[in-house]
C-alpha cells in the first residue's frame, strides 16, 4: 500500500456507496506504509465494519480472493500495465478504476469501466461509483463477467507484442 496506489480511495468509495444506499463491503489485500493510515480512515468515515483489511496475500490465496469477490477496484495513479486486471478478468471478475495508463488502452470498457479522465478525488470516487452501480444490473453483470474471462483469454504474448508494435509503427 502506497500513496501513488491510492488505497484510500477504496475507501472513500465504500462510504459514497453507503451514502447512496448500496450495500458494499470492501476487502483490502495489502501491506505497507499506508495500512494504519487507512484504518484510522476508515474509522474516521465510519465504514470500520465494512472494510476488512486481508493484509499481505500470498499469490496462491489471490484467485480465491477474486472469486469471493464481485468487483476489483482498481484506482492505482501509475500502473502502466494491468496484471491484476488480467488476473481478475481470467476469474470472470468485473474490474471497476481508473481507466489510465494501460488499463485505459488495452482493456475493454465493458471489462473495466471508469473514468479515464477526471477533476479531483471526489469526482474520480462518484465516477467509481456509478461504475459499480451499473454492475448492480445482473444483465451487465453478466456481460461484464463473461467480456472479462473472453478477453482474458485472449490476452496472449502474440497479442499484447502486435499491440505494442501497433502503437510505436502504426503503418
């Protein structure tokens, strides 16, 4: 947990979707610099007992973690690539973040949806938001779980090679 992760904004969102009535519940997997900070957070926006912090999660015990969950929140400042978007999509996991970087130009909206640009923290939390909404539909849900696992699938070295060669020779 690092500031450039912004692990507080899972936070924040956990409290706007109480505000607007949604029950959520959010799981943080993670160890470091910003683990007290974001308990006294979560206290101080009274969602304690919504957020269970997992601590650090060995890779083995992350598939499970996916498939217990129903979203991945995904709001890191600086990723330029999306393993963890991958991994939750090949689990049939939604992904909700910020669609920058590389989640923003190789991932499929109806996979991770979000904002790609935004004006701040509160606007980039209501954009979280109204992207978990809309997997509250069970239609999108659906269509938003079976794109994840097809575009899982189709995320090979082939593919992600002629991508990257794409974009630096277009011709």
């Amino acid at each position: 947990m690092i500031d450039s992760k912004r692990p507080d904004l899972a936070v924040r969102l956990i409290a706007e979707l109480r505000r607007r009535g949604i029950p959520a519940r959010l799981t943080v997997a993670g160890n470091g610099q910003k683990l007290q900070f974001l308990k006294e957070y979560a206290a101080g926006l009274d969602v304690s007992g919504l957020v269970t912090f997992a601590g650090r999660v060995a890779w083995s015990r992350t598939p499970s973690l996916y498939d217990q969950s129903d979203v991945l929140l995904f709001h890191s400042m600086r990723d330029s690539s999306c393993p963890t978007v991958i991994e939750a999509a090949a689990r049939g996991l939604p992904t909700v973040g910020l669609r920058a970087h590389g989640v923003g130009a190789m991932v499929p909206r109806v996979v991770a949806r979000g904002p790609s640009k935004y004006r701040g923290d509160r606007d980039l939390v209501q954009a979280l938001a109204e992207g978990v909404q809309e997997l509250l539909d069970q239609r999108a849900y659906a269509e938003a779980s079976q794109a994840s696992l097809d575009w899982a699938l189709s995320e090979t070295w082939a593919t992600k090679v002629a991508r990257i060669l794409e974009l630096v020779d277009p011709s």
